[in-house]
C-alpha cells in the first residue's frame, strides 16, 4: 500500500500529515503529488471531497523556498468559503515548516489587512479571481517571480463568469511556472484553457467513492447562523438521542458550544485537537458510559472514534467536501444499528448539498425547525415519565405519602393542589413549557439574514421568483452592457459575490450596448455601494448608481473611470 512518505514529499510536510492523522493518500493525491513534485503541469478530473486540496498544497509546500519574499504560488478559487478552506489546509500541513506565509485574498476583506501582508512577504496567495484581478490592477500584486498556480474548481469559476479574469491572471505570469487544474468537468472551455496555458499536462481522473450507510437517516436544517444554538437546542429536546457528536469547524467553537449547552442543562464536553490524550480517552469513555450524552468536535479530534451508543451526529458547520460529510456521519449507525444525521446549512451553503446528495448518492430530508408545541409536547413526555419512574420507588414515596397527607391534613390543602406546588420547587426558574406566543414574535430561522457565512457567490439552491414581493423595488445602472458581453448571471453573482445580496433581491435585468439595468431593493444600504466600489465584470468597474438621476447615498459618491 502507497504512504505519504512513497512520493517524496517533505519531512516537515510529513510529520504534519501525522499530526492531522493521514496514513495514506487517496487515488487523487497518489496520482497528482509525484507528476507536481517532478515539475510536470496536471489537469486533475475530481469531485469536491476527493482530496484534492492535499493533492496540490503538499507538493508546492514541498517545494517552497522560504527565503524568497514575493508569492511562489497562486491558488485561484470560485468562492471565498473555498479559498479560506484552502488557506486553513496549507497552514495545516506547513506546520512543521516554521515560516510559511499564506494569504487569503477575497472580496469584502479589507484592502489594508492584505497590502500589509503582502508587503511583509507571503509564500502563497489564495484568492478569488476578482480580488486577485484589482491586485494586478493596483499592482500590488507581484506575480513575476511565480514558480505555481493552482486553479481550483475551474469550471466553477468559468459557470460563474470569471473566464476572462482567469485569463488575464494566467497570461500575467511566468511561462515556466507549474499548473495543476482542478475541474469536476471538462468543458471545451476548459480544454481550451489547458491547451493555451499549460505545458503536456498530465491527465488524472478520479471519481469520488464516497458513500454512506444506508441506516442512517440524514436531514438537513435550513437555519441562519445566529440562531444555530436555539436551533440545536431545539433539536436536542424533541430527537430521542442516546449519545450525540455536534461537529464544528474550528478548535474554539468545540469548547464555546460545549459550554453553551452546558449552560442551558445538557451534559456536554469538547474534544479537539489541542485536548490532551488522557483527557480525550476520559471524556470518549464518559460518553460510552452514559455519563456524557453530548460530544462536540472538530473532524480531526473525531478520526477513529467508535462508540455504539451515538444515535445521532449533527453537522452544526456542514463540512466543505464530502469526505468529511461522510466520516462524519459515520460515527453513527454503527454496529449494525440505526442512526440520524442533521446538518445545519445557512442560506449560503445549500449549494454544498448538491455536492453531498451527488457524492453519497442519496438524498438528505429537509426538516422543520420543531416549534413550541413539539417541546412542550416532548417535555410533558418526559415529565410523565419522571413521575412514573418515581412511583415506582415504593420505599421512597411510602415516607413522602405520610409527610404529604399531614400537610394535607394540617393546611386543608387539595393533594392535587400540593402536588402542583411541588412540581413548581422542582421544576426550580425553569418553565415547564416554552411560551406559543414568543415563538410567535420570533423572525423564522431561515428568514433571518446571514451574516457569518457570505461567499463570493449567490447562494445555489431552489430557485426563487425573481424580485422580493415583500419590499419595495428600484432600477440600478451598471456601466458595462453587451460590448463587454456580460450575462445576466455574471451580473447577479457579481453584485451578490461582493454586495452581499441574495438572489431573491434582484429583479428584471436589461442588458444594453454599454450599460446594464437591474432591479434591486431600493433602500440598498450605503454599505452595499461601499463593498461594490471595486466590484468589476470582464474586467471593468460596474459602478452601481441609481437610474434615472435618483440621489444616491451620500456615502457613496460617482465614480468615473474605466
């Protein structure tokens, strides 16, 4: 069997791989890592959740020399949530090489926070083509010295308009550079692409294996990211867990969430990357034993955990790639049981369950938030049952009955009227039961705006009616029309990308010879105009303004300039 250590990668890359529990590497790695490490140009064939990441970020950090100060290599994405996923894995596997410097370079990123690092010297850029593009412009950027560029999800980027920015990219560095293209398809676009820019590229198709058991139920949760911890909560009172995994993403979020539940009654603990060893065996081991009912973890404290008694595993952050949808949700169902598995995803992330659904080859439910009744329904359950339990301990309610009855007895006091008053001390602050009517007044889960998880495109889910029907709409000039051969879904990922805006905000769209015209909400906030101040479409500025000389916010003021 092929290891890590077989194909030549760097020692320090190797003990990081150790650290994050790699043993071998996929068909996509095995494949790609040598022809990369030999300086041959690769044209990889695979689905997200194939390991791609590993398979161009292993070899270039194999490669680097840290001495040089401007970027050696350039990792081209489609959306901002991929180029930060891409940022965090090279600084995952560059562990052991002190020094490394990767930058993430996306819209709606301050310009300060990335002049700064680039001025100070960064080893690799990640970056979405249109900030990448206002670098090269601003000349911020030096690429000259360039010796590797990734173009990761190709024919996303090419579907979403950015083709004649990949271009220009491409063209503006070093013909001795090594390219490796990642794409699920290949489009002629794409093929032409490799002809123009790459050098005999080697071909590599691997097709994603993952799959999931069929015993395990898996749904989804469309839920905004504020009001994921009510959401979770909500699911804890009314699924009838036994043991639970919550994933997150981040080291941080394990012990922040552990404790939240921790401090709304649930018996919860975090496991992570940073917990020590004995630490990890006790808390796996209270979890087995039932003392635990609650694990929250981030993939790599999880890698290997198997205990029967987890029923459920909740993807609090839906993972990115399908490999790791599917190790995780693996935890349960284990030994030939049943399990369930519920996926938290924002507006911004339904996209990611198409790749999942197409992966695994099976469909995941869509589940209704549970509402008040659904709570009070399961904790009327589950207070019925306390009382029945404790009936059943004779010894201990024959010395109650008589402390009961001379209370009855000495304050003429209804027993039924006593045993509600008991209720209430043990009940304790708590309620009982939610109350319908602040449900009520509640926004709905997946009405409420997103603002943790913006990427630099459009949410990809069901198709809404074009135009909002709840608020009022006006007509928006753009400065680019059919000489720029712009499309309509170049304009809306655009102005969604950067503007942060959905796709059920926009409205009729007419392209003309030199402008466009769109359909917005009309009270667009000043900052929408701010974040698309640098927004461009093949390559020029778009300059959002009201049509018809409308007043604009008077924090946004005309630009002219090409």
């Amino acid at each position: 069997m092929t290891t890590f250590a077989d194909l030549g990668l760097d020692d320090a890359v190797l003990r990081a791989l150790k650290d994050v529990g790699y043993e071998t590497p996929s068909p996509i790695q095995a494949a790609t890592i040598p022809p990369l490490l030999a300086g041959r140009d690769v044209v990889g064939l695979a689905q997200t959740g194939t390991g791609k990441t590993a398979a161009f970020a292993l070899p270039i950090l194999s490669k680097l020399d840290l001495k040089q100060k401007t970027p050696q290599a350039l990792v081209l994405a489609p959306t901002r949530e991929l180029a930060l996923q891409v940022c965090e894995a090279f600084e995952r596997y560059a562990a052991h090489r002190k020094g490394v410097h990767v930058l993430p370079v996306y819209g709606g990123q301050a310009y300060g926070v990335q002049l700064s690092a680039l001025r100070r010297g960064v080893h690799v850029v990640v970056g979405t083509p249109g900030r990448i593009m206002d670098h090269l412009e601003k000349g911020t950027l030096d690429l000259s010295e360039l010796r590797f560029l990734v173009l990761d999800e190709a024919d996303e980027m090419l579907n979403m308009g950015f083709a004649e920015d990949v271009e220009t990219i491409l063209s503006s560095t070093p013909e001795d550079k090594n390219v490796a293209l990642f794409s699920a398809t290949m489009p002629a676009q794409i093929r032409r692409l490799s002809k123009s820019y790459l050098r005999d590229p080697q071909e590599i198709t691997v097709k994603a294996s993952s799959t999931t058991a069929a015993n395990i139920t898996q749904r989804y949760l469309l839920v905004s990211y504020p009001q994921k911890v009510d959401a979770l909560t909500r699911i804890l009172e009314v699924e009838n867990f036994e043991g639970m995994i919550v994933f997150v993403r981040t080291k941080h979020e394990t012990e922040t969430l552990a404790e939240k539940l921790r401090a709304r009654g649930f018996s919860a603990a975090a496991i992570n990357g940073d917990v020590a060893q004995a630490v990890r065996e006790r808390t796996v081991n209270q979890l087995k034993s039932g003392k635990l009912d609650i694990l929250v973890a981030t993939d790599v404290a999880a890698r290997g955990l198997d205990v029967e008694r987890i029923s459920h595993v909740v993807n609090y952050d839906i993972p990115t790639d399908t490999e790791s949808y599917v190790h995780r949700i693996g935890r349960t169902g284990r030994a030939g049981r049943t399990g369930d598995a519920i996926s938290f995803v924002t507006p911004r992330e339904r996209y990611l369950l198409k790749h999942i659904e197409k992966a695994t080859k099976q469909p995941l439910t869509q589940m209704p938030l549970p509402n008040v009744d659904d709570v009070n329904a399961t904790r009327l359950s589950r207070f019925d049952d306390a009382i029945t339990a404790a009936l059943g301990q004779t010894d201990r309610i024959d010395k109650f009955r008589d402390i009961i009855g001379h209370y009855v007895q000495e304050y003429d006091v209804p027993e039924v009227d006593v045993a509600a008053a008991l209720a209430v001390v043990a009940q304790g602050d708590t309620p009982l039961l939610l109350d319908p009517a602040a449900e009520a007044r509640a926004p709905r889960m997946d009405d409420r705006p997103d603002r943790k998880d913006r990427g630099d495109r459009p949410e990809r889910g069901e198709r809404r009616p074009r135009g909002r029907t709840d608020v009022p709409m006006a007509t928006y000039r753009i400065a680019v029309g059919k000489r720029h051969k712009v499309e309509p879904r170049q304009i809306v990922g655009a102005i969604a990308n950067e503007g942060g805006l959905q796709r059920g905000d926009f409205g009729h769209i007419q392209i003309r010879p030199d402008f466009s015209l769109v359909e917005l909400p009309a009270n667009l906030p000043p900052t929408v105009f701010q974040k698309l101040e640098e927004t461009r479409i093949s390559g020029k500025l778009i300059e959002l303004q009201p049509d018809g000389g409308s007043s604009r916010p008077a924090a946004r003021k005309p630009r002219h300039k090409d």
